[in-house]
C-alpha cells in the first residue's frame, strides 16, 4: 500500500509545488525529507516518478502551520529540493512560494477571512523574517484568483497579492553585509581578481559587473547555461565567497546566489541574469530581487556607476531580468538614506489542485 498525504498542488510567483499542513507530515526531519524527495520524483533529472516539474523552480515545497508566537497568524516552512539530487534544503527563503502561504491557509480553513482583503503576519521558519501577506477576499468569503494583476514570468493575470517584508537583513547570514564591507576585492584562481558584494537583505547573494567576467549582461538564459565556462568560474568564485560571508563551504548548498549586473535596456534601474546557484534563473527570486534593490541603495557597492535610482526616501527598483522585470519598493531612513526600513513587492499565486499524493509505503509507513 501506498500512503496518502492530502495536499494542495499551487503556483506562487514564478514557482510551483505542493503545499502540505505540517501536522499531514512527519515530525521527524530525516523521515520527512525522506517523504518530500518521493513526492517530487527527486533524485531524477526528469522526475519523473513525482510532482518535480524537472527544474530548481518546480522543484519546491511549502509547508504551513499556525502561528507559533504571539502577533503572528502563520508559520511557514519552505523546502528547496533539486531534481537530480537527494537534497532538502530548508535554509533560505523563497519570496515567490511564500506568495500562496495565505491562500493555502484560506483554503484549508486554518484561518478565516477578514473581509473582503485578509492582511495575516506570516514567520518564515528557514530564516525567522516576518512580512504582512494581503490577499483579495472578496465579501470576507473566498480566495480571489482572477484580476488584473500581471508579474512577468507568469502568463495572463491574477489578482494582486502583497507582501510587505518587516526585517529582512542578515537572513541567513550575520547582517547585511556579512564581509564587513560593501565592496569587496577577490582574487580567485580560475577567476581572476574581481569586484563583488556580498550582500543578504533576504537572499545571500554575490553580484558582480557582467563585463568583469566577460560577458554583457543580456545574454539569454539558455546561452549562459550554455557557457561552461562561466558557470565554472561562478562556482570557483561562489566558493570563495561562501567562506568569507561566514557560510563556511557552500558546496552542497543553494547559497549564495550567483548575480550578474549591466545597465538597464528597458528604462529600469539595472539589468541581472541570477544563478541559483548553478542554473539562470528565468527571472530573478523574490527575496534576490530585494536584496540586489538594496544593493543599489549602498554607495560604493558594484551597482554604483551602472545602477540608475529614482530620487526621494521611498524608492521603486525595476529590476530587468531575462524574461522582464520585477518592481521593489524600498523604505529608506530619512537620517539614514543607506538604510533600508521597508521592502514590498507584488506577487500573484493560483490554487491549481488539490487532493492526496501518494507515496510508496517505503518512504513513510503507516
């Protein structure tokens, strides 16, 4: 026999992947992993003996619960798994997932509607951040799907949903400088020496200037997943920095995200192809896009020259990535114009199916 865990199958973002009630999966971490890698079909490069739709991107899972401190109405766990690899990684955040937390919630009655908006405080468990998610509930009844709402790297329109992040600094590393620096001079063998920062307001990442490596900057993703070449002097460089934002050997994990940077086409304020950290990404994360919005912010760092910022204390960063763009709205401190106090962004998700996946009894017994 096989064993049945009801879950809900949603997109969120520019992702995608089963949504399950902690309480529906088992307590222990190895025999959930366990279950989690037979779900998806991983380790296989198609996964096809899963829900893995054979990319990092659709290779994800949400795990929500209620909330577990006071002020907050949800806890959520997010789980990145790879397609040929037996990995679970629940130590980053992702932005995109964390969009269909509340829908979720509302659809599996483990919180009400408000009214016809629901505003619930939502605590990512990967990194302890907390952020305010708005969802259209019309009447107080219903999750709301349809609307006009569009994100590029999704198709058609939603209806928009909001997440407003309340601390996002330092979310996996010790602050959002992790080096001590804003910009930092390595030299890495195979690489060569380069300019980077090394910056975490929600997503570690390494960015540096396209043209440092060779490159424009506006290559396509599949001609940069292509480029043997440059993904070995990333993986040399993400190594090196790994160490010196105090991650210790990143080898084996999802971070620190590879950036590259060029000045924007498209009348945004810079253009990025992000690795994540092996793969180019289509778009560009969530939480990746608030920290290179952040980046742009801090003088000295390696958008400084390429970057082009609108002026005042509440600044909206167009991030362009391969397949359009992505819009931040940053809060800085009027005493303090480096300093970030508030990042929200608009994101869409969709209920897409709901039922029981089934895996082999090997997996999880009962």
């Amino acid at each position: 026999m096989q064993t049945a865990i009801p879950c809900l199958f949603m997109r969120g973002g520019t992702s995608r992947g089963p949504f399950f009630r902690a309480g529906d999966l088992p307590a222990d971490t190895p025999t959930r992993d366990r279950v989690l890698l037979a779900v998806m079909g991983s380790p296989d490069k198609r996964q096809i003996d899963g829900l893995g739709g054979a990319h990092p991107l659709t290779s994800k899972v949400g795990i929500v619960s209620p909330g577990s401190k006071p002020g907050v109405d949800l806890d959520f766990l997010f789980a990145q798994l790879q397609p040929d690899k037996d990995t679970v990684d629940t130590t980053p955040n992702c932005g995109n997932m964390l969009a269909a937390v509340v829908p979720f919630a509302l659809e599996t009655k483990m919180v009400r509607a408000q009214g016809d908006t629901t505003t619930l405080r939502v605590l990512t468990l990967n990194t302890d951040m907390q952020c305010d998610v708005t969802v259209c509930t019309p009447g107080g009844g219903a999750v709301e799907y349809a609307g006009n709402a569009r994100i590029d790297g999704v198709p058609g329109s939603s209806a928009p949903i909001t997440i407003n992040f309340l601390d996002t600094a330092g979310s996996v590393c010790s602050g959002l400088l992790p080096t001590g620096r804003v910009r930092d001079t390595v030299a890495v063998e195979g690489v060569g020496t380069i300019d980077v920062t090394c910056i975490d307001n929600g997503m570690p990442l390494v960015m540096m200037r396209a043209a440092d490596l060779g490159r424009t900057g506006y290559e396509s993703v599949a001609d940069l997943n292509a480029d043997t070449e440059l993904k070995t002097r990333l993986e040399a460089l993400r190594l090196h920095c790994g160490h010196l934002m105090g991650l210790g050997d990143v080898k084996k994990k999802t971070y620190p995200k590879m950036t590259l940077i060029a000045a924007p086409r498209d009348g945004g304020t810079l253009t990025t192809r992000s690795f994540i950290p092996h793969v180019c990404h289509d778009a560009i994360g969530v939480l990746a896009a608030v920290t290179v919005g952040t980046a742009c912010v801090l003088e000295g760092s390696v958008t400084e020259g390429i970057a082009v910022m609108p002026a005042g204390h509440v600044k909206t960063v167009s991030v362009e990535h391969p397949t359009g763009e992505f819009s931040v709205e940053l809060g800085l401190d009027p005493a303090n114009p480096q300093s970030v106090t508030r990042a929200a962004l608009l994101r869409t998700a969709r209920l897409i199916m709901r039922g029981e996946v089934m895996v082999p009894a090997a997996a999880w017994p009962r």
